[in-house]
C-alpha cells in the first residue's frame, strides 16, 4: 500500500469536562481527495486545528510523508506543507486585502491568478476585509491558501457560504489537485459534492474514527449509518422533515411584513415581497444578487436608499437593528461569530434580549429568565456540557443558541440568513423542524438558504432576486433544484415547467 503522505494516529484532545476527540485517526494519500466526515461536534474541526498548529493534541501521533512532526503553530505547519482554510474567514477584518497578504508572506499576483480561476476577476486589494461579503472572504482564504502550493490542503466547509456558480469554481480547482501528487482533506456536510469529489471518506462519530469508507456506489448510506451510530436514521433522505405543506400564500393570513420597492446601494434594486404570519418565505439568489442588503435593511444594520417596510400595517424606519427588534423582526445570520459573545456561557448569550428589553435600572426575575432559557435550550436540543463558554460548542450548537435567543425571548417576525450553513443533516432536520414549528404558532419566517435542495424541505413558498430584483415566485412544491438555479441565474423556465411568474 502506498505510504500516507499524512497521518494522524490515535489524536485525542479535552477541554475540561470536554472530550473533543478521544480517538481519531486518519490516514490521507498521495494524490486524492480525502473527505473528513461527521455530525457536529465529532471532532472535524478539531482535529483539523491539531494537524496544522492551532491546537496542540493531548494525545497521537502526526505523520508526514513517514517522518512524525511535532506541529507546534499554523506557521510551522505550513512549513511542514500543511494549510487549512478554517471554518471563518482568517482575515483581520480592519486590514485591507494587500496588508492582510503581507501578513502571511503570500505574492498578491500569485493570489490574484487563483482568484480569476475561482471565479472572481476583479478584486480591489484596498478594500478591507470587512468590506467584502463572506463567500468573497472565503474565496480570498482558499486563493492565499493555494499560493503557498502545500502538499496537503485542509478545507473545512468551503463550500457552504457559497453560491453554485462558486462552488462549481471550487470544486473544479481542487478536483485538479490530484493531477499534482498533493492531497485534499474536504470536510463538507454536502452529501452530493462527497461523492462527486472525493476518493475515500473518514467518518468520526463522538471523537472517535468509525470507519473509512471508499467512495463508490452505496457509500452515502454507509457514511450516514456510521455518523449517527447505532439507532440512527436508516437512509439519508431520512434526515430531513417532510415537505412543507402547500398552501395559498395569503390563505386569509395578515402581511406580517411587506417590503415595497426596496433599494440600497448598487447590488439591491428594487425588491418588493409580503411575508404572512404563519409563513415560510424562501429566498434564493447567486451570490451578490441584493440579499444581503436586503437583509441588513430589515434587520435595521442599513437604511434603504428608497422604499418603505411595513410591519404589521404600521410603516417603519430603522435606524439601527435595536428598532428592528422592537417591531418584532429577528435576525438569524450565517456568521455564527457575529451574533455570539463566543467567550461567554450559553444562558448569557440566550439572555441577552432580556437585559437588552430593560427599561429602567432594577433586579432582573432571574427564575423567570432561567425558566424561558431552559425551556429554549430544551427546545432546540443545545448540547450545555461546555456552556462555560460559546466558542467550545461545535457550529450546529453555536448555531443553535442564536436562534434559542429568539425562541425564548418570543419570535413574530424571524429573518434567516443561510441558518444551516455548515451544519450536519441531523441539526438541519432540528432547524428546519423547528422553523416550522414557529410558523404554526402564527411566527413568520423569512429563510434565505444558499442549499437549493432544501427549499422544499422548510419553505410555502419561494422568490428568487437576479440582478437585486424578485424575477420569479413559485409554490415550494415546484421548486426543485432545477428551476431555482435557471430562475437564479435569470433564465425563462424550461417550456411546460409551471411557475408562479415574475412578482413586480
């Protein structure tokens, strides 16, 4: 058998009263595409932190091309051939793009040519990192990432703060690592990019190796099987609610939220949507087509250049997102680390609205605090055994405690920004379940999801913006993968396909 380039052997790690991982081995070839797999908080992102410096094991044995290495930090790693592009952007976020590559010693004409081939042309290195949208951070971190030439490539969840068209981009780039000799560890939770990409997978279940499983017909349920254990789901189409029901998109229901003729800078044009209580509203667009201004202006973080939002009849300007809050709309976004104090214990972080809603100076009703939170973290299934602090849950429960800050301080209007990103399918089945769980309590609920194929599973009904406008509309029981991606990239529908039709 040809000798690992890299190999992990027995790595265990613990954080107080946390075991992350216990037993993990990994053995990753010359030449292949080698997925890491596993629910939230198995240990992927953890073990990905040893083998390239951020985290020193407490345990195992790190093998490169057959000589151990002790790897102490991320630049002796690099050293040794090993780069990762984490989970969130690595960029210090004041910096701009240029100072940002000077920082890591990476040639700015050598990442500008890794840019053009993942999809982005043109990209101003003035700019600072928090200027630029998340997807292009990404895409920023893979191309410094690949200007180094490591012989070992560690992406953990690349592909899921992206649009299709950049994913494609990206898959293409690392499928023709191969032809190189250099390997790829690909951590994703999508099942279809596994099995398309990859030439084996590791599985870890509850820090522990499971299995290694070769990437052929049959393996997808192999895979699932050994990621929930014994008791678990039996296929992987399993992992997921059953459709939304369909229902007419008013069915006598008031407009809980009405957006007229929105527009904000030069990416947002001109939306106009209604959300209705007791509604799951999807929303799908490729990247940089207005929803990310769309969704800054409602949840009061952008003022809108023209139009107006209604809010349960009443019309309303935002000046900041405390006023959105007040009028009853929520936010939910796809950075974990911008709705979290990651350094602070799970009960904090889901009180926070409650020492936000004071009015005046006085003793807060702890039992009543402690009773909502309870019953909020009891809901949404928290796993609390590291709540000392946010930052040591996996990113499902992190993603999880921002949205049990809303459940138990009381959700009417809840805005989504790609809730499930990076998130494993049994906590998707949880988010999901639960977002319509609110709906049926009269909640509405706006959910934009880069993953097409999970519309039907949430949403009623869906809009699709190209260009910053709402060019299509349909009932989620017709939008399938397909058709969201040909109304996505504003294509006419395939002739017979049904379709609501374009929404002014």
């Amino acid at each position: 058998m040809t000798e690992p380039l890299l190999h992990a052997i027995g790595v265990a790690k613990r954080y107080g009263a946390v075991t992350a991982l216990r037993d993990a081995s990994l053995a990753v070839l010359p030449g292949e595409v080698h997925a890491l797999l596993g629910a939230n908080g198995a240990g992927k992102s953890t073990l990905v932190k040893i083998l390239t410096g951020a985290v020193h094991p407490d345990a195992g044995r790190i093998l490169v091309r057959g000589q151990e290495r002790q790897v102490h930090s991320p630049s002796e790693a690099r050293r040794t051939g090993l780069v990762s592009v984490y989970q969130e952007p690595s960029l210090i976020p004041d910096l701009d793009v240029a100072a940002n590559l000077r920082l890591s010693r990476t040639p700015l004409e050598s990442v500008r040519g890794w840019l053009s081939k993942l999809g982005i042309e043109r990209l101003d290195p003035a700019h600072t990192a928090r200027e630029l949208p998340l997807a292009t951070l990404r895409i920023l971190d893979l191309a410094r990432a690949l200007a180094i030439e490591p012989d070992v490539l560690l992406l953990d969840e690349m592909t899921a703060a992206l649009p299709a068209d950049l994913t494609e981009k990206v898959l293409e780039v690392v499928g023709g690592i191969r032809a190189t000799g250099r390997s790829v560890i690909f951590i994703s939770h999508r099942m279809l990019e596994i099995s398309e990409l990859c030439d084996r997978a590791t599985v870890l279940r509850d820090g522990e190796t499971v299995g290694v499983v070769d990437m052929n017909e049959g393996a997808a349920e192999e895979i699932v099987q050994l990621m929930l254990g014994p008791g678990g789901i039996n296929r992987p189409e399993e992992a997921a609610p059953a459709a939304a029901d369909v229902q007419p998109a008013d069915g006598g229901r008031p407009v809980r939220l009405s957006v007229r003729s929105v527009r904000a800078g030069t990416r947002l044009q001109n939306v106009s949507l209604d959300l209705y209580a007791g509604e799951v509203l999807g929303l799908v667009a490729l990247e940089g087509q207005g929803q990310d201004e769309l969704f800054e202006v409602l949840s009061g973080s952008r003022r809108p250049d023209t139009g107006e939002l209604v809010v349960d009849d009443r019309v309303v300007h935002f000046r900041h997102p405390a006023d959105a809050i007040r009028a009853g709309l929520v936010y939910v976004p796809a950075n974990r680390v911008d709705a979290l104090l990651m350094q602070r214990s799970v009960r904090e972080n889901i009180s926070l609205p409650f020492s936000a809603a004071l009015r005046r100076w006085g003793p807060i009703d702890m039992s009543g605090e402690a009773s909502r939170v309870d019953g909020a973290v009891d809901r949404l299934q928290i796993d609390t055994r590291a709540q000392s602090e946010v930052r040591r849950l996996s990113g499902g429960n992190q993603q999880k405690v921002t949205i049990a800050r809303w459940v138990a301080h009381g959700i009417r209007t809840l805005l989504c920004f790609d809730p499930t990103r990076g998130i494993d399918i049994r906590t998707k089945q949880e988010i999901y379940r639960l977002v319509r769980e609110l709906a049926g309590t009269g909640a509405a609920v706006l959910l934009y999801t880069s993953e097409l194929e999970e519309v039907q599973l949430a949403c009623d009904r869906v809009v699709v913006i190209f260009g910053g406008r709402v060019v299509d509309e349909m009932p989620a029981a017709i939008a399938d993968e397909p058709t969201l991606m040909r109304a996505a990239y504003g294509l006419p529908p395939e002739a017979g396909a049904q379709t609501a039709g374009v929404k002014a």
